[in-house]
C-alpha cells in the first residue's frame, strides 16, 4: 500500500503553496467551462474518446458531488486551470481523472490534484484508486508510474490500480486544515475580484 504523506507534493510550501479545492454544486458552470476549453486532442486524452460538447455537458450534469469528489485549482481571475474527478465505483473502491488547460501545464498541477484526490480518498474509505487512460497519454502514465500503481496495458489502453493506506489522524487534521485555507483562498479572490469589477464600473462610468 500507499501511504503519501501530508502535504503530498513537495512543491506545496508555506512559500509556494497551491491550494487546491473542493468544488461544490455552484461550481459546475466553472467545471464546464473548464472541459469546453479542452481541445479536440485534450478531450481525447482525459476521456479516453472523443467527446464533443454536448458529451462534455451531459458528463458535467452526471458529476455526482455525494458519490465522489471534485478538487480543482482557481488563478486570481477565479478561473479553473486544473481539475480532478474521484468516483466512487464500489465500496472501498473509486476511480480518478484530471486535467489541466493549456497555459496551466508545466507546473505540476496534475500531479498535485493527484496527491489531494489520494488523500481525500483515503479520507472517504477508498482503499484502491483506478485509472483508465490511454497508454499515449504520457502525463498520466508518468503519475501512476510514480505512485507505483499496478498497470495493465492492452491494446492501446492502460488500467492503473493503486492501493492506499488508511489515512492517519495526523494527516486527517493536517487535510483539513489544508481544505479551509483553500476555501479562504478562494472566497478571498472572490471578494477581491468583485471589487475590481466594481471599480471598473465606476470607472466606466
């Protein structure tokens, strides 16, 4: 098993922190934005098929926000540059996806969501995280691998299995710390970016 410790990424420092968030129902017009913004490619990569707008709108709609889980990463204009799918499948078991817009890659934000999703599964009970990706995807075959998930390919497709560890009350406490911090961040840039918008307006006027 498993057992990543908290904060999971190395990156994730007092000095260079990335929050990352639990999205809520008032968030799914910024989870839809985010996949339309996905090109052709993107969109194959993360769904492991084509998947036009109409696919990406129904897959928004069906997101089950009590039977899994949504984490996402927000810039200072509240626009969600990464995002990460943990469904749950079965009792004990949940399955995972991510991705990340264009401008955004390059920073690890993909492998970050990964690190939270695995430890807010631990937190919801999972005991094993599947992947299905497509062996072309390099970016997701490259996070799986560094976890030391099981990986069977076949016929162009990967199934990615990794088993975790119970989640300690250290880390629980230290996950929910780091959860309302993210959700200050957030409501922070809210506040500070209807601000800008009023004084635009004033401007304006």
């Amino acid at each position: 098993m498993t057992d990543l410790q908290f904060p999971p990424n190395p990156l994730n420092t007092l000095l260079d922190w990335v929050p990352v968030r639990s999205l809520a129902e008032a968030d799914r017009p910024a989870m839809e934005q985010h996949l339309l913004a996905l090109s052709e490619q993107d969109r194959y990569l993360r769904f492991g098929q084509a998947a036009g707008d109409e696919q990406i709108r129904h897959y928004v709609a069906g997101i089950s926000l009590r039977e899994g889980e949504v984490l996402g990463i927000f810039n200072r204009k509240l626009e969600l540059l990464g995002m990460s799918h943990l469904a749950d499948l079965e009792p004990g078991q949940a399955e995972f996806g991510v991705s990340v817009i264009p401008k955004a890659r390059g920073r690890g934000f993909g492998q970050l969501l990964f690190d939270h999703a695995c430890l807010h599964a631990r937190a919801r009970g999972v005991a094993e995280l599947v992947i299905h990706t497509l062996t072309e995807n390099a970016a997701m075959m490259a996070i799986t691998h560094r976890a030391g998930a099981t990986i069977v390919r076949e016929s162009g497709e990967a199934t990615a299995r990794l088993a975790l560890a119970p989640l300690n009350l250290g880390d629980r406490w230290l996950a929910q710390l780091d959860d309302q911090v993210a959700e200050i961040d957030f409501r922070w840039k809210a506040g500070r970016l209807k601000v800008q918008e009023m004084l635009a307006t004033l401007e304006a006027d």
